[in-house]
C-alpha cells in the first residue's frame, strides 16, 4: 500500500508496500518512517557483527529511516539508530555507511543515549519518531506546550540543540566504531572517508553546515585519529561478497522513490539501477513500463522476494487485486519471516472479492503471523480490526483497535475500545486478558501524557 499524506512543510509519504510504512505520529514535524523490509533486513546483516563486538544484542536495535535530505543520523529513545534516507543516499560504499553506524554503535555502548520516558514497550516506530523529534522542538522553544504540539518553527533548532553530542563523546564513540570494525573484521577506511566528505564544514557557517555536522561537531583532530586508526591496521579487511550491491540496491531503491526523475536518469544496466527505474516508473504512475522493467528481474531472479513484493504493490494500488494476491504469495514464500511483506499480503487478501470467505480468513492468519515479528505495527492491527469486523468478531475487531490506539499514543481511544473488548469478549479468555493489559497500560499513559502538557 502506498500512502501520501500532507503536513504544515511537505508533502509526507511512503508506503514500500505495506512494508513501507509512512507515518507521521501526531507531531507536525517534516519527517516520516520509512518502513521497508528489504533495507532493514540488510542494515540488520550489515550490523550484526559490529553489535556482536559491541555486546550489544542485535535483535534489541531498531533502524528507524527518516525520510529526510538532510545528511543526519543519531541514537535515541534506547536502543534505536534513526538514519536520514539523505545520509543514505550520500554515502559512497557500504564501508561508509557501516562505519556510520559504528559510530552510533559506539554512543549505544557508552549510554550516550538520548531518553525522553521511562519505556518505548509500548509505541510505534512512527511515534517513537515523532515524539523523540517533537521533545527536541520543545527544547530548542523552551516550552512545555510545544512538547505537546510540536510547531515545525522551532523544529531544526530544538533538534540540534537535543540530538548534539560533546566532542568528546563524538571521540570516544569514534575509538569505539573503529575497535568494533576491526573485532567484526570490516573495513575501517569507511568511516574516514566519510568523515573526510564532511572535512572543513566546521568552519563553516552553522546554517551551511550539514545537520549531521551540527549534531555532530567535527574537528580536524577527529579526523587525525580516524586516518592514524587506519594507517595502523595491521589487516585491511574487505566487505563481505554481496554487501556492494545490497548497498547499491538500498540506495536505488530510496532513489526510485523519494526522486524518481533522478532514478530515470541512470540509463545502468546492473541490477540495482534496473531496480530502481522499475520503481521510478511507478513513481511516475507508469505502471506498464514499470512491470516491463520489473518481470525480466523476476524472471532472472526468480526467489527474490522483494521483486515480488514490488510487483505486488504495483498491481495492489492499480486496482489488480488478484495479480496482486498472486504477487504476494510469491513473497511471502521466499520471505516467511517477513512481518511487514506478511501484512501487505494480508491486506491484499482483505480487498479481494472472490471467495471473500476463504480470503478474509487468510488475511487473518497472515497479519497475525505479521504480529509475531511486528508487534508493534498499528497499521496491521487496524487491518486485523477491519477483517475480524468482517467476520462478525467484534470483540477481537474491538481488541485490535485498542493495540493501534495504543501504539499511536492514544490512550484515551485505547481506553475506550478495550473497555468495548472486555464487553465483547468471553471473560477469561485470552483477549480478554490482553484488553484488560492494555487498559491498564493505557491508563498509565493517560496520565503520564496529562502530566507532560501541563510542561515540564
């Protein structure tokens, strides 16, 4: 499914299938979460050893892609490294991005880590996002309300001022990077070369700096320590085989996406570039040159789940639902552990208008598999809510609303409707436990979020 929504600055939106989720929260801010199952993964493969060497734990770290030009990326809310879809783009090779995001390991493991409340148990990537980033707008206004309802005026400086590490954090987490590069024997030359990009911005004026610059004040002395850490390797590692063009792809991909004009532009006939102008053609609503672009990928790549994925897209939101149901089948089955291409595939399932029985209970079974790796997706919930609607549950129709409004920070709603799903529900069973959980979680947040208008 793919989404557009409009906020006070931009234009907002990205939906890579339901496994690009585009959301906003509920602060007015320039950012959304990009949800996709093929970039995370492949941060997540990128990263498992660099956390491994850190004694980080590497299912506790979330990614969370912002999509924004600018050049940033920092660590917030716990365990959680927000990377801006213009770092991405910016970066040269996967040794740079790698070494970005050594980097970040490194605050992890100092607790350089930026909290806003006691626990994130409970809440969405999207709202997570928004409030991490809405918090940084309060500060930079000084203003309790603004905490609330955040103003895009204040936002870039309250960030600045909220996400901004000391120069000897940023040395430190620096020492730790390149020590966890070499442990998990990858490349350290990564990190240099991308620091030397950014080289010389420091002397320039704050408002021409990069945002990553700002929030992470460079010196020639950073920059000294990186290049002496690599001159004195005793080993030169390389990447491993494949990790260039899962970079190559990550970047067309977004590419495709946020600037497909761009994407057109690069007439490359490798696989990433081809990958990307599929995308970009249907950017551009031409979907028949986008299919024609995309099926010889499939055909040469026949268990690749995420061209499945694409396609499945492409024909869902072009009103060819039972293409789109065939698409998906094929990603589900070379991808079963993907929640996020498990909810598009349910989500098809539920538009369908054959054998509208057999489908709606299909659609249940696979976004509660979704559930299981994505927990913490309301879109997913809502679409269960609707399906057990369907099918006359109104209790587990009611449950699901309450976990969506949950996530989203809603307490009030969520308050409502798990009272509604204790009242539909037989007493003692499962959901209704799970209800009785969530008015208590709910309560608490209610509380906590009266608390947080009043200032702080």
């Amino acid at each position: 499914m793919f989404r557009l929504g409009k906020t006070p600055r931009q234009l907002m939106g990205l939906l890579f299938g339901c496994a690009l989720i585009c959301a906003l929260g509920q602060a007015a801010h320039a950012e959304s979460v990009i949800r996709d199952q093929e970039i995370e993964s492949d941060l997540k493969v990128f990263m498992r050893p660099i956390f491994l060497a850190a004694g980080v734990s590497p299912t506790s770290v979330r990614f969370i892609i912002l999509e924004d030009p600018e050049l940033n990326a920092f660590v917030a809310g716990g365990q959680n490294i927000f990377l801006h879809t213009g770092l991405i783009l910016k970066t040269k090779n996967v040794d740079e991005l790698i070494g970005v995001c050594a980097h970040e390991t490194g605050h992890i493991a100092h607790g350089d880590i930026i909290r806003t409340r006691a626990t994130y148990e409970h809440i969405s990537m999207e709202t997570l996002a928004a409030e991490i980033l809405g918090v940084a707008a309060a500060i930079g206004a000084h203003s309790g309300e603004a905490a609330a309802a955040v103003t895009s005026a204040s936002t870039s400086i309250g960030e600045r001022a909220f996400l901004t590490h000391s120069r000897e954090q940023e040395t430190a987490a620096d020492a730790a990077g390149i020590s966890f590069l070499e442990e998990a024997h990858l490349p350290t030359d990564g990190i240099l070369s991308f620091m030397q990009t950014l080289a010389g911005q420091d002397l320039l004026p704050t408002s021409e700096q990069s945002e990553y610059v700002r929030t992470h004040p460079l010196t020639q002395d950073r920059v000294n320590y990186l290049q002496d850490a690599v001159d004195k390797e005793r080993v030169h590692y390389t990447a491993p085989a494949g990790w260039a063009e899962m970079h190559a792809r990550i970047k067309a991909k977004l590419m495709g996406y946020l600037q497909p004009d761009q994407a057109l532009q690069n007439r490359g006939t490798d696989l990433p570039s081809q990958y990307g102008r599929a995308i970009a053609y249907y950017r551009k609503n031409d979907v028949q040159k986008a299919l024609d672009t995309l099926n010889p990928l499939i055909a040469a790549n026949p268990k690749d789940p995420y061209f499945y994925e694409l396609k499945g897209q492409i024909l869902f939101e072009n009103g060819r639902i039972e293409e789109a149901v065939a698409a998906y089948t094929k990603a589900v089955e070379f991808a079963p552990d993907s929640g996020l291409i498990r909810a598009s595939y349910g989500h098809a399932l539920l538009e369908s208008t054959v054998d509208t029985k057999k489908r709606g209970d299909e659609a249940i079974k696979q976004l509660n598999a979704s559930l299981q790796t994505e927990p913490l997706d309301p879109e997913t919930h809502h679409m269960l809510a609707i399906a057990y609607g369907k099918g006359g549950q109104e209790g587990l129709s009611r449950l699901h609303l309450a976990e969506e409004n949950l996530l989203e920070n809603k307490p009030d709603n969520a308050i409502t409707e798990a009272k509604l799903a204790q009242a539909n529900l037989p007493k003692g069973s499962a959901g209704a436990l799970q209800a009785a959980d969530i008015l208590e979680e709910a309560r608490k947040n209610a509380k906590e979020l009266k608390k947080r208008q009043k200032g702080y």
